[in-house]
C-alpha cells in the first residue's frame, strides 16, 4: 500500500475475526515499533504480545475499551509499556509516553499497512492491566491494541480542516 493509502485506510476497530495473523506480520509490526525515534535514541518502549487465550480473555475483562469480545477474539494484542528510567523528563513532558506513542503509531500504521486492523487504547485502569500482565514496578504501560482482521469496516471519522488548525507565522487570533 502507498504511504497514503495506509494512512487514510487506519481506522480503530472494534470488532475483530478469529483469524490468524499471516506469517511474518507480528514481526514486521513490532520491527516498525522499534524503529521509531526516542529521546536520545534510548528506546525506553518494551512491548508484550499477547497470544494465550486464557490470558486475553483476562485483559478483555480488565479494559473496557474495546469490549472484552475484541481481546478474546483477536489473534493478539499489544501493550506499549515503558521504562521511564530509559528516558528523561525536559521542560515538564515525561518523554517516555512521547516515546512510546510514536512507537505506537509505527505499529499502528504497520499494521495497517498488512491489511490488520488495530484500535489504540491510552485509556484505561493501570493497576489490572499490571497484573494481568505480571510487569515489573519500574515499567509503566502506555498504551495497547487488539491486532487481527476487522471484522466490521466503520467510516472514516471525521476531521477538522486544515484552515482551522494550521496557523502560519504566528497564532491567528480566533483559532
């Protein structure tokens, strides 16, 4: 797919098919992950992939977004996590999360890329997601998505257009 392509075609599923992943695809994606940029090249992202289904299912029931039915019946999912210690904290942004969402988004756009679809999640209780998981103290968890095939085809959402969110120069007054 164009470039393009990949970024218009993106969309966040909600409803996924059982179906394998082709072969190759989770490492491309997590390849894509690893190769975003991070403060001072210290690619503090670490990624767990999630297959079992025992262990799925015990994610789908701690994130509600999506339901429980897109953990248990995607292939697999995954979660974006950090060790902060691996990054710094500059004029008040804590560049780990920074870090992490770029990476995210390689893999994201990777995915759709292999025809997969995804649905990030930033928006969730950490603690249960931390024990599903068994993380460590010291690693945090940024993010995460169910990977496999849509099994549903949503319309894009709609965007603001660029004259009302691109300033030049300086800030127009009114935006």
């Amino acid at each position: 797919m164009e470039f393009y392509d990949v970024l218009r075609a993106r969309r966040s599923i909600r409803a996924y098919k059982d179906t394998p992943l082709p072969e190759g695809a989770l490492e491309r994606i997590l390849e894509a992950g690893r190769g975003a940029p991070s403060w001072c090249n210290r690619q503090c992202w670490r990624f767990v992939v999630v297959r079992d289904p025992a262990v799925k299912k015990m994610l789908g029931e701690v994130v509600s977004n999506p339901d429980a039915a897109c953990y248990e019946k995607a292939p697999a999912a995954i979660a974006v996590c950090a060790d902060p210690s691996d990054s710094a904290v500059s004029g008040g942004k804590e560049y780990y999360l920074v870090d992490c969402a770029i990476a995210m988004e390689h893999m994201v756009l990777a995915a759709a890329n292999e025809g997969l679809a995804t649905c990030w999640v930033g928006a969730f209780a950490e603690y249960p997601i931390r024990n599903v998981l068994k993380l460590p103290g010291e690693i945090k968890i940024v993010a995460l998505t169910p990977l496999g095939y849509a099994d549903e085809e949503p319309a894009p959402m709609p965007r603001k257009p660029l004259t009302e969110i691109v300033h030049e120069d300086t800030w127009r007054k009114g935006g």
